[in-house]
C-alpha cells in the first residue's frame, strides 16, 4: 500500500502561500497539524493505530507512540509519513542514529518535502554532523531540495550556510526572494557579531575559536542583550564544544527571543543532560524552558520547571 495523496499532501512540507509573504517572514513547521488528516485510504486498524500514535506524541508518551507507529510500519512498510513520525519520536527519545535513518529513508522518498528535510537536519544537528559529509547520499540533483534546504538553514538563523545552498540551485522567483533575506540576515549577524567582539575587548588574549572566546562573546552578547545572531554563535561554539551546557543555554534564550520556543525546548533540554553541579545555571535553564512551555501552552511541563528552580542562586 502506497501513501494516500492526501496524507502526503498534507505532511508535505508547510505551504509556501506567496511570495509576497516569504518576503516579510519565513512560515513556521508546524509538528501535529497532521492529525486532522482523514485516512480514507487505509483500514480501519492501520488509521486506530496512527492516531492513537499521534495522540501519545502529544502527550509526551513516546515509547507508546514508537510502538504504535511501528505496528503501523508493519501493516504498511511503505508509507513514508510513518517513518517521518517515528524520526521525530526517536528524536524526543534522543535516539539520534535511528532518528536519522528514518529521516532519511522519508526524505529520499519524498524529496520535495519542505517538512522532511527541516525533520533530517534536525537529526544531524543533534549529533553535531555537516551534511556535506553526507552529500553523496542526499538529492542534490534536485532543484527543489535544494530550495528547501535553503530555506531551513535560512530559519534556523545558519544564514552562511543557506547562501551556499542557493549558489548550487537554479535560479527561480522563490531563490531570488529567499537570497535577498538571507544577505540581509548575514548583514545583521556579522553587525551583532562585530559588536558583541568590540565590548569584549579586554579577553582578545584568548585564543581565537577558544572555549574561553566564545564565553566571552556570548556573555557579551547577553549582557547587551543582542539576541539577533546569538542563536548562530552558539551554534559555532557547539560545533567546538558540543559538550558544554552554557552554550546549549545562551542558545535556548536566543530561541525564546525570537519566538521559536519548540527549537529552545529541544536545545535547553539537550544541554540539561551535559549540566553537573552548576546551580545558578540550572536555574537559568530551567527559567527558559518554564517560558518556553508556556509559549506553547504546556503548563504543566511550565510549572515542572518552575518548581525546579532553586532560590538563593
């Protein structure tokens, strides 16, 4: 059995509406918007089975849904939205290796998917991996992955690393709209950047790319509260330091600042597990991710963090 047209429709990727709209923002990827596909295609077993899956992410109870997304797996090996579900629940999981494969096996499928491929690079961030170690594996000979890679790094404030996406696709309404945001997000970021370095002067003793620099230009960065490129410094010290939790935390507030609470929850949580010891940061993390769940209406995973936040620190 082959993946109804609506469901792929529908789980296709976020509409891109207009251009006119991609000029003043870029759309949000939405996760479980897919529950209110009708799966007039598929039994009545296989349809109790996905959404009893869906309803179990959205509670937050991921073994149940893994394993109830991979008895629908069995009933039908072929269906691609499926295994994009379950590369999202092995994320929440932290179970990045087989995240990716079935990431990957749905992207392959799918190509065009806006939604899979934000989905894949999800995966490989986790596990601090460049995708050009992976390129020989991926669609780079088509124009619209590649637009929508593009277009994720582009949201994901990795503005750099989109510019060279677009040097390699064919040129269309869409790349020459979508190149012009990106210009102008590398103008903000380098200004934010040449900024943050100039108030942190007195620690240009520390080695470029140090551990000890990039505290320093991010606690600059804080302080001023200049936000705007602090999510892409994290990342770049991440990259060094995947290990160090204070710069999952300054990327977590970046992520609060410009309303991507999902993308901070995911960071935040991520640097929680590297966290030992270190009270006043714990507070920190937990602050933000008690903001961030409110964002999203989780009071009750709000109030979790609240409640972990000690006094005195």
């Amino acid at each position: 059995m082959k993946t109804s047209p609506i469901i792929s429709a529908f789980f296709g990727g976020i509409l891109l509406t207009s251009l006119s709209m991609r000029a003043q923002e870029t759309p949000e990827i939405e996760e479980n918007e897919s529950a209110e596909v009708f799966l007039e295609d598929y039994s009545d077993d296989f349809q109790d089975k996905f959404f009893e899956g869906l309803k179990q992410k959205s509670i937050e109870n991921y073994d149940r849904a893994i394993n109830l997304m991979l008895e629908c797996k069995q009933l039908d090996p072929n269906n691609y939205v499926v295994d994009h579900e379950l590369a999202q629940l092995y994320v929440k999981e932290k179970q990045y290796p087989v995240a990716e494969e079935y990431a990957l096996t749905a992207l392959l499928a799918e190509p065009n998917n806006l939604w899979y491929t934000n989905t894949y690079i999800e995966v490989l961030q986790k596990q601090q991996k460049s995708i050009e170690a992976l390129r020989a594996q991926l669609p780079f000979d088509n124009s619209k992955f590649k637009e929508n890679l593009a277009l994720v790094y582009y949201r994901k404030g990795r503005a750099k690393a989109a510019k060279a996406i677009l040097t390699e696709t064919p040129k269309s309404n869409f790349t020459q709209i979508l190149s012009v945001k990106i210009d102008d997000l590398i103008e903000v970021q380098e200004a934010a950047i040449t900024r943050s370095s100039f108030s942190t002067t007195n620690n240009n003793r520390a080695e470029s790319g140090s551990f000890e620099q990039y505290r320093a230009r991010i606690q600059g960065m804080l302080r001023t509260n200049n936000y705007l490129a602090l999510d892409q410094v994290a990342e770049e010290a991440l990259e060094s330091y995947p290990s160090q939790p204070y710069f999952y935390y300054a990327q977590g507030y970046a992520f609060n600042k410009k309303s991507k609470p999902r993308d901070a929850i995911e960071s935040l949580e991520t640097g929680l597990d590297y966290l030992v010891g270190d009270i006043a940061l714990a507070n920190k993390f937990y602050k933000e991710l008690a903001d961030a769940y409110n964002s999203i209406n989780n009071s009750v995973k709000a109030n979790m963090y609240l409640r972990k936040i000690k006094p005195g620190f």
